[in-house]
C-alpha cells in the first residue's frame, strides 16, 4: 500500500513540477523587453508624427506666405487682378519645397506603418507561443490525470489480489503461487516472499 502511496506522491510531485515549468515559460513567453521596444516604437512612431506636422507646417509655409503676399498687393494696389507676380525661380523653388515636404512625410508614414506591422507580427507570434504553452499545459495536466488514475486502479486491484490471497487458506495459496512462497512476517499477512530455489 506504502508502494502505491509513493507513487502518488511522486505523480503528484512531477505534475507540480512540470506545471511549474510551463507557468515560467508562459511567463518567458511575454518579455519585458518586447514591452520595451514597444514603447520605443511607439516613442518613434511619435517623434515621426511630430516630425511629419513639422513637414506639413512647413509645406502649408509658402502658401500662407503667397497669401500674406496675395493680401498685402490688394492693400497696396486696389486694382489688383488675382494673380500673383513672382519670379519662375521663386515659384520652382516654392514648389520644390512642397515637393519635398510631401515626399518627407509619406517617408516617415511608410516607416511608421513598417515598425507598427512588424510590432503586430511580433504580437501575434508571442500570443501563438502562449496558445501553444497553454495547450501543452492542459495536455500535460490530462496526461497527469491519466497516469494518477492507473496508480489507483493498479493499487485497488493489488490490494484486492493480496485480499483474496491472505483471504484463502494456504494450501490453496501454495496451489496458486506454488510451493516456493513462504510467510516472511507473522505480524504482516500482506507480505509474501518467493524463496530462491
């Protein structure tokens, strides 16, 4: 009977154990330093919003300035017609800037766009690791069961067996095992041994 208590006992003790070990690697499985690297995506997903309002400020420049430009002539000259006079050069070089400041931001929002899906993949990919520690935890935990429950079948029917010998008188006991058993502990009818021949 101790024999089957033991390996309860030691069931019980690698099951603790393994769930022990699939607790630290469910936990291993979130890192801090993706929570990390989170926040510093998302500190340089902020520096590029700044940055990219920076471009369009400076890309809404020139035509807040065409429209001081605009403003001051129909002040000056209330004859003015709607257009405006400005050099070729000047009004490239306007245009270039515009150009420039609109390639800027698009730039920043690709980036911006590439670090948010790479930080989504990384996401999904530590939620399967999770699924996947948390599936083999319940496989474990049910292959645990199964094992405990054959300890306690395996003890009930020794038991029984050891009842039902000690149970029948011993001619029929010699009968069964054969004449090589012998008592070992007058104190204990339960323990037989099987002398050598």
């Amino acid at each position: 009977m101790d024999l089957g208590l033991e390996k309860k006992h030691a069931a019980e003790a690698i099951a603790a154990n393994l769930i022990v070990e699939l607790q630290n690697s469910r936990e291993e499985s979130r890192p801090e330093p993706f929570k990390l690297r989170f926040r510093s995506y998302n500190w340089r997903q902020q520096l590029v919003l700044v940055e990219a309002k920076d471009a369009k400020a400076a890309e809404q420049r020139p035509v807040k300035e065409i429209n001081i430009f605009s403003e001051v002539g129909r002040v000056l000259n209330s004859k003015f017609n709607g257009t405006i006079n400005m050099s070729n050069e000047n009004f490239e070089a306007m245009r270039a800037k515009a150009k420039e400041c609109e390639d800027l931001v698009e730039k920043k929002e690709a980036i911006v766009m590439a670090e948010l899906q790479q930080m989504y993949a990384k996401k999904n990919e530590v939620d399967r690791k999770v699924e996947t520690n948390l599936k083999a935890i319940e496989e474990t935990k049910a292959v645990i069961e199964t094992a405990l429950w054959s300890v306690e079948m395996a003890d009930s029917a020794k038991a029984a067996i050891e009842i039902e010998l000690f149970m029948q008188p011993d001619s029929e006991v010699n009968d069964l095992v054969g004449e090589d058993v012998r008592r070992v502990d007058d104190t204990n009818p339960f323990l037989f041994a099987i002398s050598e021949v």
